[in-house]
C-alpha cells in the first residue's frame, strides 16, 4: 500500500515577497484579538507554526512563487514586523482545504501542557502572556485547568477541544462522576458546555465535591430534573452494555466480513449473484469493500 505524502519532509525558507495570499483579509483585522495575540507572539519568539505554502505551477525554486495556503495573519504579522523571509512548509497539493483536514488543533490540555512545560523551562507566566497578548491571569487559569479533574478524566479528555468553563463544571463532581460523565461526553460525541451543564444539574449530592444539589436552569422544573437523571442512568447503562458487548460485536464482524469477502470472490457465485440477484450484489460488494475494522477493537476481543 503507497501513502501519499501530504507535505514535503522538511521546511523551506521563502522571501515573504514570493508569498501570495489566497484571500483578502477583512480591512479591520489588526485591531482583532487574534491578529494581536499573533502580532505579540511573532514579536516575542518568532513564527512558531510555519506558513503552508505550495508552488505557483510546478515553479518554486529560484525566484518562483508560492500560493499561502495558511498562516494569513501570520504572513501579515511578519510583514509589519518588518520581517523579509518566512519559514515555510510545503504542501503537495494546491487546496487549503485539504491542509486544514490534516491539521490538528491544540487541545485544552495540550495547551495546558504545553504552558507547564514551558514554565519549568524558566518562562514566566508573564511573558508568555506578553507573547500571547492576552492578560496574565488567563495563563494562570490555563496553568491551573488539571487541578481537580482526575487522571482517568485527563487520559479520555487529552486530545478533545473542551472549554476551560467545562472543566470548571467538572471540577464540581467527585472522581467517580467525573469518569462516569466524561464517559457520556465521549459516547454522545458532545463536549458542549451546556452538555456538561445538563451532567452537572443530573449528578447525585453525593456525587458532588460540596454535597450541595445545583440551581437548576431556570425554566426547568424539579420533574424535568427527576425524568434527565433516570435517562442520564439508563443511558449510561446502556453505555456499559455496548462497551461490554463490542469484543464479541467486532469479532462477529470481522467473520462476517471474511466469509462475505471469500464468497464475492468466488467466480461461480458472484457470476449467479449478478444474473439474478444484482440489486443485492452491489450492496454486498459496497460493504465487502467500505467496512473498515479498528484494529485495537479486534485486539480487546
């Protein structure tokens, strides 16, 4: 099986002159908090991230130009930074949007990781604000986000996009409940906070840090919260049900799609399939080929 190289294996450094932008900025977008925040942090250690770029028609050597797929306001920022040259990485292909669905962003808690590390290595929380430009107080927040959450928690939450409100509302449950309804969060999908919120206003006193039952939201009566607490049990008790029946559903699977894929492969039988049944065949040779199995699934069965 060939992968397809989605950049080129190491960066390149262009003059910011052979860059050419895919798209106009709108004309207020240096007084936004995102472009200073970027301004600051360009200022202070440079570009971090580097500007995705792809050459103009084949060119890009010697004084060829490149197509920006990314890094916009970064380009900007460098340019009124007076910067001449910007580290750059190469896309194979011309579309921005195929470089964004291969990026990933930087979660809460690697963010929150990535500020201790950066701490312990003798950056003040201050001047990481001041590259930032954002108030030092929301970097000790960041710096404070794990404080409470159990490990378990941590260990599902690493790599999901999660506001840090939602972790303060987490912070409210016990250890237990903090799995349960992380757990919840991860079957549903929903890392909202007003899903959180609806976890929290469903949680047992016991179950919470000071023992006290939450307001609940306004217009929502005590009988809306008695019926949300028993779906919110029935729902996690069919979570557990799926979680212990997959091994056994995987590997069910896995048998079924051999033996499918064995007997489309089977001249005689595929030849009788579409003579007579060829409605059917398409479907079976769609799933046959379209069924993906995870491998570390198969490896719990």
């Amino acid at each position: 099986m060939t992968v397809t190289q989605g950049f080129e294996g190491t960066t390149i450094v262009v003059s910011v002159d052979r860059i050419l932008p895919t798209r106009k900025l709108p004309r207020d977008f240096r007084q936004t908090p995102k472009y200073r925040s970027i301004l600051a942090s360009v200022r202070e250690v440079g570009i971090i991230d580097p500007l995705a770029v792809h050459p103009e028609k084949g060119g890009g050597s010697g004084d060829g130009l490149y197509i920006l797929l990314d890094g916009h306001l970064r380009l900007e920022a460098l340019k009124e930074l007076g910067g001449q040259q910007a580290v750059c990485l190469v896309s194979t292909d011309d579309e921005g949007f195929t470089y964004n669905k291969r990026i990933n962003r930087t979660s809460p808690i690697q963010e929150h990781r990535m500020i201790l590390k950066a701490i312990e290595k003798g950056a003040s929380p201050e001047r990481i604000a001041s590259a930032l430009a954002i108030n030092v107080e929301r970097i000790r927040e960041r710096q404070r986000l794990l404080d409470g959450i159990a490990p378990e928690v941590v260990e599902m939450l690493k790599d999901r996009m999660l506001s840090q409100e939602a972790f303060a509302v987490l912070r409210k449950m016990k250890p237990i409940r903090q799995i349960a309804a992380v757990e919840m969060m991860v079957s549903a999908n929903r890392f909202t906070i007003s899903y959180v919120k609806m976890l929290l206003a469903t949680t047992r006193p016991e179950h919470l840090v000071d023992g006290a039952k939450p307001k609940p939201a306004a217009g929502v009566s005590p009988e809306d919260i008695a019926r949300m607490e028993r779906e919110m049990d029935k729902l996690q008790q069919d979570y557990r049900a799926v979680e212990e029946t997959l091994g056994e559903t995987t590997l069910a699977l896995v048998v079924a799609r051999g033996f499918l894929g064995k007997l489309m492969g089977n001249g005689a039988v595929a030849d009788y399939l579409d003579r007579h049944h060829g409605d059917l065949v398409g479907e079976l040779r769609r799933m046959v080929a379209e069924t993906s199995i995870d491998p570390a699934a198969v490896e719990q069965t």
